[in-house]
C-alpha cells in the first residue's frame, strides 16, 4: 500500500505544495510572488494575502501532478516555523483543515530541518554524521546532523544572516530586491580581489555579517563623494569583492567545524547555496581538504514543499504527529544548540 503525504509551505514569500509517495518526492509545485519588488523586501501583510489566493490551486496542482485524490493521502504536513505569522497561519489553517476533514494525521515541520533534509530527495546523498552549512535570508548555521532527525546546531549568526546581509548591501548599492542574486550576477564579470572588507572575529563556529554592512556602507559613501559615478563604474567589482568576503566568511568557519569533529561529509543547504560562487569556492575546497561535498538542486535551495514533504516522510515514519491545538511558532528553535 502506498504511503501519500501532502505537504505545504507557507513561511515567507512562495506558496508551495508537494506530494511524497513511499519515501519519493513526486512533484514540487511553487507559487512565487512578485508583488514585494516594488517594496524592497517582503511585505508580510502581502504575503500572507497571496498565500491565501494561492494555495487551493497550488495543492490541486500537486495532487493532479501526482495522479491523487484527497482520500489517497494518509497525511499532510506544514511549515510550523521559523517564519512569518501570517504567512505561516494560512498552511497552517489549511494544513489542519485538511487533517481534520480526512481524519488523517498532522505533521508540523522545522523549516530549517527541512532544507538540510532536502539532501535526501535525490542522490547523491550525504552520510552521517555530516555538517550542513545552512544559509537563507534569516539563518545562518553550521548544523552537526547525526541522523534524519537528530541535529545539533554548532555555530550561528549572532547578528544579521549572510542573505539579510547579501540583499541590505545590495540596497545600500542601488540594486533591485532581490539583492543576494543580482549581487551573484554582477560578480561573475568583477574582480573578487579589487576591494578588500574586514573580516569579524567571533568566537567558536559563530557568524557576524552587520560588520561588513556598515563597512560597505561608509566604503560607498566616502568613495562617492570623490566620484559621484564610483558606483556605476565599478559596480561588477564591488559585487564581486562584497561577495568574495561573504563566502569565504562562511567556509573558513565551516573548515574549522570540519577539522574539529573530524567530518569530512559537508553539504550546503538553504536560499543562499544557489549563489554560485558559493557553490564554486565549496566544490574548490572540498577537493583540497578531500571532502565529500552535496548541493541540492537549484530547485531545492529555496523555499520549496519538497523538502517540508521530505521532512514529514521521517517524520510518519517515526509517528510523530502533532493536535489541532497545534499553532505556528514564527520563532520556531532548531534544536539545543552545542555547548
């Protein structure tokens, strides 16, 4: 008999839904929204207006893809956090409505879980214990992950996160939201090397990236007041240099864990490991320290039901449900973190 799971995200800015069958991902159907552009950065009151306009059809599709009907599913998974509250409430409401209707049990999953979950979708497949580096808009962690569902956080950002980082400085520079890829995008015809940016010192694994914010910030200001077309004439370069201290911020730290605990299956996970110079300084360092290196599909690096219904497939299998007294938690806790 096959095992159906529907499962639905809804924690920012895309409405997705996903169906898993027996272990395997059918189909990832995602619902973007454009709206927030204009703005600069993601509305939540918007957010959560599209979430409800989108999700009836974003689950029909799914279901239609994965040739389904309502009363083949056995459960339905949601996003529980981290997140938006409004954003959150409507896969939440929707998932629980769902679940009560079919009388079929609820499954609340860790967003952040998921994305390092994403990993098991396709081969191939990281072996345990492996270090993910999880990078996004809101976290940035360095995550010991034992088994499917045995993690452990060794070091994150106590400030801003390496995506809230990517796209304020694109701000400061003038690009358009959002400001992570349109940084990548510029930085493949610049000079990593022409501009050089402090580094921040933090203890342990940790992270700090509001450093580097304020330091582009009076970098642009002081070199535009002696040439008000500085920017525009070295645009390509200052991404590329803004870029290339980001990244290898985040791999010297992720060296460090590897060489303390011994680890050499490292993986990426996350909105920001589609940044493609990301990708290209990993795969470089993988191949002198000889790690094993993993990278989702482009697909699944951002917010996708894919890797909620991934999650939630562990998740039957250990029977771990959840009420209808269940709520979002926008501030979801990963796991104990590391002492």
């Amino acid at each position: 008999m096959d095992i159906n799971i529907l499962a639905i995200e809804s924690s920012c800015d895309e409405t997705s839904a996903s169906v898993i069958q027996n272990g395997n991902v059918i189909n990832n159907i995602i619902a973007t929204q454009s709206v927030h552009e204009k703005y600069g950065g993601v509305v939540p009151e918007l957010a959560s207006r599209a979430h409800q306009q989108n999700i009836v059809p974003v689950v029909e599709q799914a279901l239609s893809a994965a040739n389904i009907s309502k009363k083949d599913l056995n459960a339905v998974a949601f996003t529980q956090g981290p997140g938006l509250l409004g954003a959150l409430l409507v896969g939440s409401s929707f998932a629980k409505s769902l679940s009560s209707a079919l009388k079929i049990p609820l499954i609340g999953v860790n967003h952040m879980q998921a994305h390092i979950l994403a990993h098991f979708i396709e081969d191939p497949k990281p072996n345990f214990p492996f270090l993910c580096l999880t990078v996004s808009g809101g976290h940035t962690q360095i995550v010991k992950v034992n088994d499917y569902l045995d993690m452990e956080i060794l070091g994150e950002t106590k400030d801003d996160a390496v995506g809230e980082a990517f796209d304020k400085i694109a701000k400061i520079i003038g690009l358009p939201y959002p400001g992570g890829p349109m940084i990548d995008k510029h930085a493949k015809n610049g000079d990593p090397e022409k501009f050089k940016f402090p580094e921040t010192e933090m203890p342990g694994f940790n992270y700090s990236f509001s450093g580097i914010k304020t330091a582009v910030l009076y970098f642009l200001q002081n070199n535009s007041q002696k040439d008000n077309n500085f920017v525009k004439d070295n645009l390509d370069d200052i991404c590329a240099s803004v870029q290339h201290r980001l990244i290898t911020t985040l791999l010297q730290k992720l060296k460090k864990a590897s060489k303390h605990t011994g680890i050499k299956e490292v993986a990426i996970a996350g909105g920001v490991s589609a940044n493609s110079y990301l990708r290209e300084v990993l795969a470089k360092t993988g191949e002198e320290l000889k790690w094993n290196t993993y990278i989702p599909k482009f697909e699944f690096c951002t917010d996708n039901a894919g890797m909620i219904a991934m999650t939630a497939h562990f998740k039957y299998q250990n029977q771990e449900f959840l009420d209808m007294n269940a709520a979002p938690i926008p501030r979801m806790k990963f796991t104990a973190e590391k002492k």
